[in-house]
C-alpha cells in the first residue's frame, strides 16, 4: 500500500474512491508480491466474503435476487465505481448482458476486466446462489469498443422445486381424471391421497426452503438498515454540529459581545470551549483537544479538550510541544510545520518516527489511535485540532479525517477574527480614553475626573441590575459626557472665584458641545444613544437643567444615572474654588435633591454603591477633617442689606452668609445682643427681598476686631427664619459651596 500511496484509513471508509494510479500501482505491486497474474479476478471473487464487501454486499442483498441486482447495475454502479458506465439488459429469468464502456479520459487496464468477471460471479453467489457461469465475447482490450459479459446461473432450489410441483399438479391432475373413468375406487382410495400427500409434502417444503431464503435476505437487509440508519445519524450530527459551531463562533466573534466580555476571560477561550463542547455533544470520538501556539510562537500550548480525565488535562497543561526545536517529532508538530492533516489508526506504525518523549506521553496518555488537523488561517498555521477513540475502538477512516479537515479552518478563521474584534475593542477604547484625557489634562485639578464618574456610573447600573449592553453603552457616554468643555476657554474652566453671568452662560454650552462633537462619531449598536446620553448630564427633574430644559421622563435613564454619578463626584474633589465636601454632607446634599433633580432610586443605588466599595477609603481621607453641619456652612456674599436702628432704615452690604446668620458690613457702632429687624437678597438668584428679625451676636469693630481680615461690622443670628426664606438661604449656601451645582465648573 505504501508502494501505491494509499492510506489504511482511506480502505477503510466505505465513502472513500482511489485513483487510477493508486489502482495501478497497488496492483502491479500485489503481482510482483504474489506472483500469480489472475490475482484481479480472485479479488473479484474475494468480494462476495462480508468482510470484502461491506455495506455494498448489503445494500446489494437488499435487492433480493440476482436478476434484480444486474437489473439495476446502472443505477447502483455508480455507488460502486467511477471509472465506467454499466448498462444491462435480463435474457431470461437466470441470465443476464452487462455492457460496460469506460469513462472519457479514463484509462482502464486488463486486470480490470478480470476482476470485474471475479466480482459478477461475487455478485451471484453473495446472494446465495452457486458459481454462475460468465461469458465475455466483447472486450475494449481486444478492440471492442466496449465489453460485454453474459452471466448466468443455475436458479435457486426453491424455483426449481415449485416447477416440478407445477408439473406435479398438472400430471396428477390428468392421470386423476383417467383413473376416475377406468378405476373409480383406485382413483379415489389410493391415487387422489397419495397425489395430495406428495402435492402438500413438496408446498411445505417449498414454503420451508422459500422462507429460509426470505429470511436470510431479511437479516441482511436489516443490518444494512441499522448500518444505514447509523451513517445518516453520523450525517445529522455532523450537519448539527457545523450548524452549532457556526452559531457560537458568530455569536463569540460578534463586537457587541466582545464589549461585554470587558475584564472577563479571553474571547478566545470561550470560542475554543463552546467549539470543544460542541465536538464532544456531535462527533464520535472519545476525546479530543485544541492546542494553540504560544505568542511568540515557539511552542503548541493545551487551550481545550473534553474526554481526558483531570490527571491528563494537567500532563496536557504542563506539556509544551516545541516548534523552535528541529529535534521535535511528535505528530502535532509535524502537522503543524507541514499543514498537513495526519490519520494514525495504530501509533506503534510509527513509532520510531516518534521521540522518546513523545512516545512516552503518548504512552502516558493511552493513545493508540488519532486524526490530527492543523488549524489554519490565511495560509499560516496557528494551532492544531486532535481527536482519539480509547473505549468504543472505532477504526478511523477518511471521512472522519475529511470532517476534521472541515472543522479546524473554521476555528481558525474565527480564532483570527476573535484576534482581529479584541485589537478592535483595544482601539476603541484607548480613542475613547485619549478623548476622555485631553479634557482632563487641561487641568491637574481635575484630572481623573471622567474615569471617576464612569466608575459611579457603573456602580449604580449594578446596584439597578441593569443590562450588560446598557451597562457598556453607560461606561462610554460616562467618559465622554464632559468632552464638550474642549470649547471652554481655559480662563473660565479654570477660574478661581465665581463666574461671572456671562461666564456661567459659556460653560452650559458644553453639554451642547459634547451632542455636537459625538454627533460626529459613528455609533452604532449598542452605543447609538451615546451622544444624547452624554450630553443630557446637567437636566433635572425639575426642568431647571440645560441643554435643553428636559423634565422627568423626558431625560433619558442613561443621563440621569450620568447626573447622580458626576455630581456626586464634582462634591466629594477637590477644585480650584473650594475644598472637597466631607461624605457624610455629601450623601445629605444627594437625597436632598431627590425629586427635584435626581431620583431617589438613583441616589439610593448610588450610596449603596459607594458603602460597599469605597466607605473605607473615604473615612481614612477624612478622618481628621472635622464634619462640620450645613447650617453653619457659611459662603461669600456681597448683597444689598436694610435694617433698622433708631427708628431710621439704615442700608449696608453683606460679606457672608449661613443659614444661622448674615455679617453685614457697617461703619455704624452695634451693641452685642441687641435685636434688629434686617432685609436682604440673594445674589444671582432672584431679586426678592427676605425679611426677618436677628441678634447682633458679634461686632468687629476697627479699633478692636475680633475677626482680623473682616471688614468693620457685625455678624447677626437669625431668629425666627420662616420655612421659605430658610429654604432660600439653605440652597444658596449650598450652590455657593458647591459650585457645580449651579455656576462653576465641575
């Protein structure tokens, strides 16, 4: 066989054709071997042995007969040969003409026709019947342009007897009749019983021998049956798995899943375990694995396998199969540097080809037979894929290396695409973090700021149990909801003080900016919503936020989550103009807000979030930060002020303002504890005037300040502050001490 390169494997696949030139060869060398030139027509004959034949001897049975059998030749032999074409023609019930006329291009030898004559006698008497007898008066190597063979045999004993019986019948029918007139009691004592004796003898016997035949067919038509009925479940479990393979390679390769597996394990990885797992439910084989090549490709390296116990997954784990050393013979190297699919039905073949170390694994693993496939892409290996039999010892044949052949290109393709999608996802995201950093490396202050509302962001997501493709569309708009403040002067973003009216009104135009600037990028999919999202941070509930004034349910989720997360973040950094707020403050502000701004669920989400992960650091930051209350917050505050004293109205201007009290600069001398009835307003909020009635708690007088870069006057406690006017200095206050909630940059 190796003299006519045909493979063992491909003799035992049923579904496999040799070439002419592996027929020749291998016949030329059995001669020379065997010494005996009609060995052709001996191997025809060997045909009609079950073990020769195979599933054409029962898928032949299953005609029941030779003159069925030749009677279909055209049909069926192209189930059995390629080389030619048959065509026959029935003489008489147990003879038959086959013409056979060689394909174009199809160069046929004498031996051929021999053994064609050894298979039509295998033909006959596989069906049980004797030797038939073949004639072969044309012959395509005697110049007939095509050849003829009449075959004949002698007919089966059963259709032999029910002619004698019918001749039988016949005859005693006649000789009944005559004694009838002759002998009447003769015919009817003696004659008419032994005639029917004989008569009824001979039907059992015949129905005994007929039943016999039948029943033999029967068994055999039914193993064909159950060896058919095997190979279309082998067929539809080959049809499912590349169906299967299909859908989990395209759902793994897929970018919207990729973004979802951000932090998880390998894309790869679970491409390779969906596919294994998949082999292991379709294919017939016992075990199976997928190595991959390291990344600087110098070795094969276990990534999946199914079928191998613990102990041997681990020997696969620690097994490097190298590929930088020429010394290296084991068979997934050789495939692997060859590309080249190998079938081993018994290893100890070639075991000298093998190194001392990989007979020993192979030794170690039990393996005794294997198909290995190279995994390929665009001409370059990048892997190998093996399968083994060690229980069902199921020989394998070419069709099981031709379906592997099939299966390990596709994994190929879509392990190259999965590296392709992942280099993709990388890019992606480092654009997105470059645009979320050249805001933030405008200025130290806030450096980290977009990272830290993306981190917020997602913490609330979790905490509301939201959607993973919700989730990856809430971390991109997180990171870019600020990217608008590019069009922001770096006077005003990074102003110390207060802005200015004008000033105020510039840095609101961002989250417009932000809308126009993502317009421009193509989202598509999961992050199709991303530039509305981003830039609908700054509405409220209320419909006191910018852009575009939305209110409730007008704002969409992602942005409100946006809001909860940037404030929270804007209140508890340090900024050019304040100081960070203490948590505890913090957390009073947010639910503060609730229903007017922001919605509890959201804030809620947000706490929890923040309790479970990051309460501990904030207590080692603040832990020496005195906690001081909103009350006796107080803020910069340059107003208009009224009071009376003397009868007389006397105005001034305020310095300061908390929701306990107001100073209010004056030159006029005030005496500690005396009560005044005192009008204000609250600067950039409205022009309304609030009224109530105060104590002079303390004087800084000029001569003898108390405070020492106050200005001359006097600090007055509120006393009897109504809700409205309490609730109107409280907010003050605390816009003014958290500037991002109103006119400073976050």
């Amino acid at each position: 066989m190796s003299y006519a390169n045909i493979k063992s494997y491909e003799l035992a696949d049923q579904g496999h054709w040799l070439t002419q030139n592996q027929v020749d060869r291998f016949y030329e060398k059995l001669v020379q071997l065997a010494g005996n030139e009609k060995i052709a027509r001996e191997a025809g004959r060997y045909a009609a042995s079950p073990d020769a034949m195979g599933i054409v001897r029962q898928h032949s049975l299953g005609l029941v007969g030779p003159a069925n059998a030749f009677k279909l030749i055209g049909r069926t032999a192209p189930n059995l040969t390629k080389s030619a074409i048959y065509v026959s023609q029935e003489i008489a019930p147990n003879k038959v003409k086959v013409e056979v006329t060689p394909r174009p291009g199809v160069n046929e030898q004498p031996f051929q026709c021999e053994n064609r004559i050894g298979f039509w006698e295998a033909l006959v008497m596989m069906l049980g019947n004797n030797m038939p007898t073949v004639e072969h008066p044309e012959c395509i190597f005697k110049g007939d342009p095509k050849c003829t063979y009449i075959i004949s045999w002698e007919r089966p004993l059963s259709s032999t007897l029910k002619t004698i019986r019918l001749f039988l019948a016949a005859s005693s029918a006649v000789a009944l009749g005559l004694a009838s007139f002759q002998a009447p009691d003769f015919a009817l004592r003696l004659l008419a019983p032994s005639v029917l004796f004989t008569y009824m003898s001979l039907s059992f016997f015949i129905e005994k021998m007929e039943k016999k035949e039948i029943l033999g067919s029967v068994s055999e038509i039914k193993d064909s049956s159950d060896q058919l009925l095997e190979q279309i479940n082998r067929n539809y479990n080959n049809a499912l798995m590349a169906n299967e393979i299909g859908q989990a390679i395209s759902s793994q390769t897929n970018f919207k899943h990729i973004e979802q597996t951000i932090g998880s394990t390998s894309n790869i990885d679970e491409i390779l375990r969906d596919v294994i797992q998949i082999l292991n439910k379709r294919l017939d084989y016992d075990r199976g694995l997928i190595l991959l090549t390291n990344k600087d490709r110098t070795a094969l390296i276990f990534r999946a396998g199914y079928g191998y116990s613990e102990k041997h997954q681990n020997m696969l784990r620690g097994t490097a199969f190298h590929l930088d050393n020429p010394e290296s013979k084991g068979m997934f190297v050789v495939a692997f540097r060859k590309q080249e699919p190998f079938l081993i039905n018994d290893i100890n073949e070639i075991g000298k080809s093998l190194s001392p170390r990989s007979q020993a694994l192979a030794e170690a693993l039990g393996v005794h037979s294997f198909i290995c496939c190279p995994i390929i892409c665009d001409g370059e290996a990048i892997g190998v894929l093996a399968v083994d039999n060690i229980r069902s010892k199921r020989p394998l044949v070419h069709s099981d290396l031709t379906l592997l052949m099939g299966i390990a290109p596709v994994v190929g393709i879509s392990i190259r695409n999965a590296d392709l999608l992942n280099a993709r996802r990388k890019q992606f995201h480092s654009i997105l973090q470059t645009l979320a950093k050249s805001i933030d490396a405008r200025d130290p202050m806030t450096a980290g700021h977009s990272e830290k509302v993306t981190e917020y962001a997602l913490g609330i997501c979790n905490e509301l149990q939201k959607p993973k493709d919700f989730c990856e569309m809430i971390r991109v708009a997180s990171l870019l909801h600020d990217y608008g403040k590019i069009a922001v002067p770096d006077a005003i973003l990074k102003k110390p003080g207060r802005l200015s009216r004008e000033e105020y009104q510039i840095v609101k135009t961002h989250s417009q900016k932000t809308r126009e600037i993502l317009d421009q990028i193509n989202f598509e999919g999961i992050y199709h919503c991303v530039p509305e999202v981003a830039a609908g941070h700054h509405e409220k509930l209320d419909g006191t936020g910018y852009p575009n004034g939305l209110s409730g349910e007008q704002i969409p989720l992602g942005s409100k989550i946006i809001a909860v997360a940037d404030f929270f973040e804007a209140i508890t950094a340090k900024r050019h103009y304040r100081e960070p707020m203490p948590l505890k403050v913090a957390f009073q502000v947010l639910r503060e807000e609730s229903g007017k701004h922001f919605e509890e669920e959201i804030i809620e989400a947000l706490i929890r979030h923040f309790e479970k992960n990051h309460i501990q650091g904030f207590k080692e930051r603040w832990k020496d930060l005195e906690m001081p209350e909103r009350k006796s917050l107080r803020v910069p505050c340059k107003a208009p002020v009224s009071y009376m004293m003397d009868g007389a109205l006397v105005a001034g201007t305020s310095a300061d303002i908390s929701a306990k009290g107001i100073f209010v600069e004056s030159q006029r001398d005030m005496n500690e504890g005396e009560k005044i009835q005192i009008s204000f307003t609250l600067p950039n909020i409205d022009s309304k005037m609030y009224e109530t009635s105060g104590r002079v708690a303390w004087v800084n007088h000029k001569g003898m300040p108390r405070k020492r870069g106050m200005p001359m006057g006097f600090g007055v406690e509120f006393l009897d502050l109504n809700k409205k006017t309490f609730d109107a200095v409280l907010s003050y206050v605390i816009a003014n001490h958290l500037p991002a909630l109103t006119n400073q940059p976050c």
